[in-house]
C-alpha cells in the first residue's frame, strides 16, 4: 500500500510491525532508518553495538528518545542520565546532548522543529 506520496518511508505500510525488528544490530556501527524526514519532525530508528556512541551535539529541534532494548547513557547538558527499555528522554532543542551505549541498544528518535 505504498504509493510516492507517502510521507513515513522505508516501511510498508497498512501492515503490523515489531518496531525493534526494523534496524539490526552491527558489530562496532551504529545502524539507522530513517523512517520520515521533514520541515518540521525527522523519525529514525537506530542500533548501537556496545561501546558506540554519538558525540555531543545540538539540534534545533526538540529530540525525543524511546529505548527500545538494552541499556544507554544520554547526556543532556551537563546531566547524565541511564535508560533502559521502555523509557524515554526529551532533549531540549539547543542544548548539547550525547548518547553512548552502555549495552547495545536500539532506539527510536522523533524530532520535532519548530514551523
């Protein structure tokens, strides 16, 4: 049921999926999926072997993070902060955040930017 006006990409839609079977884990990478990639909101999945992380960095946008499976540290500001499956985290636009992982773990990143 996809058609070139769909708006969430890489993904079939009108069919039940399991959210963390969509990235995989690779050894020594980081792995993503960007699911949409707009103006105003990005959606991207991600996979991160034990020992990866993204440097700290700032967006203009407000980044929600929800664990998927496994274990990260998320940096915001000065604060660090451990998450597990099942929880998540807002990173204020504007503020330098970074995530390292502890364990491998898979996320999934909303973004929303302001119009």
């Amino acid at each position: 049921m996809e058609n070139a006006k769909n708006l969430i990409k890489n993904i079939t839609h009108a069919e039940v999926h399991d959210i963390g079977d969509l990235v995989d884990y690779r050894e020594g990478r980081v792995e993503s999926r960007t699911l949409a990639q707009g103006k105003n909101v990005t959606l991207t999945l991600f996979a991160f072997d034990k020992g990866e992380e993204i440097s700290a960095h700032s967006s203009p946008g407000d980044a929600l993070v929800q664990i998927l499976d496994g274990e990260a540290e998320i940096t915001v500001g000065d604060r660090k902060f451990r998450l597990k499956a099942g929880q998540m985290i807002v990173m204020p636009a504007g503020i330098p955040h970074a995530l390292y992982a502890v364990e491998r773990f898979k996320m999934f990143l909303a973004v929303v930017f302001n119009p």
